[in-house]
C-alpha cells in the first residue's frame, strides 16, 4: 500500500455507497459479490488485493424495520464480524484513514434531536436492537484502534 492509493468504499451498493461512488468515481467500491465480508479470510484478501490508503466504511447486514424483526442476534453478530474483520484488515494493511458510519438506530429513544455525545446515553431503540448495538460496538472499535 502506498499513501496514494485507492480508497475503498465498502457496501457500494447500498444507498449511501452508491451515491458517493456515483459523485466520486475514482472511488473503489466492493459489494458482498467482491467478497463476504463476514469472512475473515477474505477480508484480508480483499485489502491485499486493493491495497487501499483510506476505507470508508458502509457495509452492513440490514433492512427495514421488518427486516430486523426476529433476526436481531443474527443482524448484531453479522455486523460485529464485518466490522471487526474490515478495521483488522485496515489495521494490519496500513489504511491511514477509516472512516466508518453509524445508524440512528443505535440511539436511544429522546424528547431532543440527537447529537453525537447522547450514543451511549441510553439502550438503542428496540426495534432494531441488534443493529444499534452493532453500530454502538462499531464507535467503541474505531475508537478503540485509533487511539481516540
């Protein structure tokens, strides 16, 4: 990896990765047809193979709110491992910036618009619990590898 290489963007083919690949061409987008990023293996494939400078960070297992129902373990276990798996390799193939977004579902219920420092305030909303967790361990983590 070189610091001018490509930035990854995965979950490209999720409503915010296709847009900013559509505003950003250059970009280096990877869908689960690139590689199942619940693999670890492949992960690590995947970031060897692209060799990017920078990641943004969009993939997710998720849906609607019907989606999550009944599947909330499955959705917080999927999501731990692509996180987890994305940060590893980004970490061991000298990624110099991530950039990882989170869900208003990890919020917790509130009378007052939500700002960054009320994440933690509260359980995130029940309908989509397993998700919210995901996205709360997602802030921890990247907090966590850079130091912050």
């Amino acid at each position: 990896m070189t610091a001018g290489g490509p930035i990854l963007v995965t979950g490209a083919a999720g409503f915010i990765g296709k847009a900013l690949l559509a505003a950003a061409p250059s970009l280096v987008g990877v869908t689960r047809a690139d590689a199942d990023l619940r693999d670890r293996g492949a992960v690590a494939a995947l970031f060897r193979r692209i060799r990017p400078a920078r990641v943004v960070h969009l993939a997710a297992v998720t849906g609607g709110l019907h989606f999550h129902e009944g599947r909330h373990a499955a959705v917080l276990l999927a999501n731990t491992q692509i996180d987890a798996n994305v940060l590893e390799a980004a970490s061991e193939g000298g990624v110099t910036r991530l950039v990882a977004l989170v869900s208003s579902c990890a919020y917790p219920a509130l009378d007052h618009p939500a700002a960054e420092a009320d994440l933690h305030t509260g359980a995130p909303y029940a309908g989509s619990v397993g998700m919210g967790v995901a996205k709360r361990h997602l802030d921890q983590l990247c907090r966590t590898v850079s130091g912050a």
